[in-house]
C-alpha cells in the first residue's frame, strides 16, 4: 500500500504497529480503527487485508459493505480479529450521526451487541479490529473530540498505481503464502508502541474532515472574528447579531442558508 509522501511516516509507524499488534496478540481489540482513504484506486487498500487475511488466517478475517451493516445483521462479525468495510461513504442510508453511533457500538467498545435472523440478541466479548477503506476522502464522521479513528491518507501519484500493479503480478498473485508469510515475519519483529495505537493522533486529513464537518456555528465560534471566548456573557439576542454580522462577511454566507430557527 503507497501512503502520501506528505507525511513524516508516523501514519506507517501506526498502521504497522496496529497490524503487528493483531498478529502478535491474537483476540486483543485495539479500540482504534484505521481508515485507509484515497481518491486513486489500485494502491493497495484493500492489497493489506488480503495479505492479513493469509497472515491471521482467513477464518479470523472478515468483510462487510454498507448494505450488510444498514441491514442490521451483525452475526457474521462474531470471531472475526479483523474486518474491512470496503468504501465506506456516510451519503447513503444512514446519516454521518448514525454512523458514528454504529462504529461506536461496533467498533471500539470491549463487547458488542450480536444481531442474527431469527434470534434474540446477545452480548459477546469484541475482538474485531476495523479497517475502513474508501476512495472518498471527505469523510462526514469524525468530531474534534474523537481520538478512536485514526485517519491515513493514501498516494494521489499515479506513478505509484502501477508500480503497485507490477508488484501484484510479480508477487502476491503467484505467490501469495510467500508474501504473507514475509510479511508476518515482519510483523512477529515489531516492538509494537502501544501508546501510540491506542488513541488517534491528528495529521492533515483529520484535521480537514473535522473542519468540513462543522456547522456554520462551530466556524464562526472557531474563527479568529467571533470574540466570543470562555465565560463570555451577553444577551442571546446579541450572540445572534454579532454571529449574523460574521456571517454576511464570512465565505461561509455565500455557500450555506442558515435560517433564525437553526440559529
């Protein structure tokens, strides 16, 4: 997998060392998911949890899209060690708030709720590890709070689409054992840092989705031209006309109707 060269390679310190603690630690639940995103296809983001899938074992390795899990059936997650949704995109079915919901519930909380056809739910211990793949990089899923999902970018060169493809052809299809069992042998070698997996720390991609994901009242609040701080008092009358004077000046106005009920 090509990961953006705009980066200091902590995003591949992090994602070698959350894979390594998989390998090392059959059963452990991280509590953090990794989203791989990238608008060019072919880099490899789906490659890694092929490769995962030889390395834990493929019974241990599951993968789900959007229809499954806006289904409601969980079942299939049960004994899983590792799960992919693949293109993973919030415009769908269910809104970005219940998405969050649902990877809270599913993804990073010590047991989760199993769903089957037919029966009544049941609790069981999670140890599933989520990565999320997509070429859609403006997720609408991440707040400024959240430290559980942690966010890598992949390579917009296309040079590198190729090269990926050569490795495809001379490598893993012929050889894929081969490949996973390379590949394990670097992992059983990591000394994983569990402090640095076990929260998300901020980069470049993070802090453009957490923008993109603000309502016009949090921009104006975060804006160098709101004055408004901790502990400021005033009339709600006054909140509102300091925030309409913003936002007629604000390049925000010109993109978003903001009516006085949603003020």
């Amino acid at each position: 997998m090509i990961l953006t060269n705009n980066y200091d390679n902590k995003e591949f310190k992090f994602l070698m060392h959350w894979l390594a603690a998989l390998y090392q630690t059959p059963g452990i639940n991280l509590l953090t998911n990794v989203w791989l995103l990238g608008e060019v296809e072919g880099l490899g983001k789906g490659t890694i949890v092929t490769i995962m899938g030889y390395v834990l074992g493929r019974e241990f390795v599951g993968k789900l899209n959007q229809t499954e899990i806006e289904g409601g059936w969980n079942d299939h997650l049960v004994g899983k060690q590792l799960i992919e949704i693949n293109e993973f995109d919030t415009s769908g079915k269910m809104s970005p708030k219940a998405w969050g919901l649902w990877i809270k519930s599913h993804t990073i909380e010590p047991e989760f709720k199993v769903r089957q056809r037919n029966t009544t739910s049941y609790y069981v211990p999670h140890i599933g590890n989520f990565i999320i793949t997509g070429n859609t990089v403006d997720q609408r899923i991440a707040d400024k709070n959240d430290r559980r999902n942690q966010f890598i970018q992949t390579s917009g060169d296309l040079w590198w689409t190729t090269f990926a493809t050569k490795l495809q052809l001379s490598f893993l299809i012929p050889a894929p054992e081969r490949v996973a069992a390379g590949f394990a042998y670097i992992l059983d070698h990591v000394q994983v840092d569990h402090n640095l997996i076990k929260r998300a720390f901020v980069n470049e991609i993070r802090t453009n989705i957490v923008s993109n994901n603000k309502n016009v009242v949090e921009e104006w609040l975060d804006s160098d031209d709101s004055l408004i701080g901790r502990g400021f008092l005033t009339a709600t009358k006054c909140f509102e006309e300091y925030f309409t004077d913003w936002y007629k000046k604000s390049a925000t106005g010109s993109r978003e109707t903001v009516t006085k009920t949603t003020w």
